[in-house]
C-alpha cells in the first residue's frame, strides 16, 4: 500500500513540475540606465490618472478573444499589474516621450494647477487571427465646469506576428498591445499640441 501511494505521489508531482511556470509581461519598456538630475520646474503639468477599463479586462490575465463572446486566459503568461495599471504606465511614458516639454504624471499634489487627461479604454482585444484592437475615449476638461477642451474617440489597430491561432504566443501578443497603446499616444499626443490644450 506504502508503494502505490509513494508511486501516486510522484506521478503527481511529476504533472506538476512539467507545468511551466508562467511568464509575467508588463506594457511599459524599462527605464533608460542614464545615471542624472534633470530640473523639472517650469514645465506644464499633464496629470493622468489611473485609465478607465472594462472590468473583465482589469485583471492580470492575458486574454484572447475566440469567438464573439468568449474569453481564453493564457497558460504561460500573465500581466505584472493589473492591465489599467499597466496602461496608465505605458502611456505615460509615451506621451513623455511625444512631448519632451511637457511634465505627464500620474498624480499631482502641488497646489500649481495642471490639465488632466483622462483615458476610458472601450475594448482592447486580440483575435486568434493576430488582430490587436483597441477603442478608447480620452477628454481634456476645458476651464469652465462641464465643459471639454478635447473630447475625442478613435479605434487602434495592430496586427500581432502569427500564423495560427496556437502560434500566437504570448509575446507576440504583448507586442502588438504595446505598439497600440503607442498608436493611442501619437493621437492623443496630436491633442495635446492644440493651443487649447496646453495647461495654462
């Protein structure tokens, strides 16, 4: 009896082990390894707050889309942070990147006053054929109460590298959401450059 549950315990863990532990990805590129200070004062303030997404995309499964209403998570991969999160980070530092003289963060203490940004993902999905499709709605609120300096909308896409659905892997997808969050920056960015919008 000894031997047959000694015999069951390392067929189990034998499953267990062959299961690869799953890779966790993030949006955002690592910073760059520039050793400095660089003064930021003076620079108009763009806060940005946490984006806005469905709540069965804010979670820290990878998904893909199969089929019209069915959602797969990934078995070798995961987000680090919740996928808003991740976002939030990613355009940040696109748009820091876009507009060199602009100071975007995350949340803004100082008593100065700042434009807010804020960004509502409608979807953001990967099909089995690759295609990466983002909506989004983005408003810069005007200086009157109620009103927008900017309120626009627009659709992303990028096509992810594969072949097939089972080639799809989990970096590839990654990719593409990251070249599509970089799509949404170049046009918000294009917002942002209108005289209207800059903090005053």
């Amino acid at each position: 009896m000894r031997s047959h549950l000694t015999l069951l315990a390392l067929i189990v863990l034998t499953g267990c082990s062959s299961n690869p532990v799953p890779r966790t990805y993030v949006l955002s590129a690592p910073a760059d390894p520039i050793v400095g200070v660089h003064g930021e004062a003076g620079r108009p303030v763009l806060e940005l707050p946490t984006v806005s997404l469905p709540d069965y995309l804010d979670i820290t499964d990878i998904l893909l889309r199969d089929g019209r209403n069915e959602l797969k998570p990934s078995k070798t991969g995961q987000w680090g942070e919740r996928l808003s999160v991740g976002i939030t980070h990613a355009l940040e530092a696109s748009l820091e990147r876009r507009l060199p003289g602009m100071l975007v963060v995350h949340s803004w203490l100082s008593g100065q006053p700042a434009r807010r940004l804020l960004v509502d993902v409608g979807s953001f999905d990967v099909q089995p054929d690759g295609r990466c499709v983002l909506t989004a709605r983005w408003t810069i609120p005007g200086q009157d109460p109620g009103t927008a300096a900017v309120a626009e909308r627009g659709t992303f896409l990028t096509m992810a590298a594969a072949g097939s659905k089972e080639s799809l892997t989990d970096a590839a997808i990654v990719s593409a959401m990251e070249a599509t969050v970089d799509q949404l920056a170049d046009r918000i960015a294009i917002s942002l450059r209108r005289g209207s919008a800059h903090p005053r």
